[in-house]
C-alpha cells in the first residue's frame, strides 16, 4: 500500500520509502516543530521516549539554541 501511494504522489523511483522511513521523518518534523515528546508519542503509536529518541536527530538549530 505504501508503495502505491508514494507512486502516486509522484516520488522517484530511485528513493527507497518504507514504514519506517515514514515514522522516522514524522518523529523528526515534529521534534523539529517543538512537539513535545509526549505529545509525538500520542501520534505516532511509540510506547516511551527512548524509542522516539532513537527515531528523531536533533537539528543544528535545535543544538544551537
């Protein structure tokens, strides 16, 4: 199903997208708009922090601040 729906939003061929590329992005655009951990959690299914931790890369923007 995933693969389908990345076809028919026109992604390229070339990029590989699973699940869990998918999950990963969503935990770090959230982490990256300031969602709190908890809140990230309710939306994406995780059961504790450390495993969004695991997910998520802080950007340079973040460490700066």
């Amino acid at each position: 199903m995933l693969k389908a729906m990345a076809k028919d939003a026109g992604f390229l061929k070339h990029k590989r997208i699973t699940n869990h590329s998918v999950r990963k992005l969503l935990v770090q655009k959230l982490r990256n708009a300031n969602i709190s951990p908890t809140e990230t959690m309710a939306i994406t299914g995780h059961k504790n922090v450390q495993s969004i931790t695991n997910y998520s890369n802080i950007s340079v923007e973040q460490q700066q601040k």
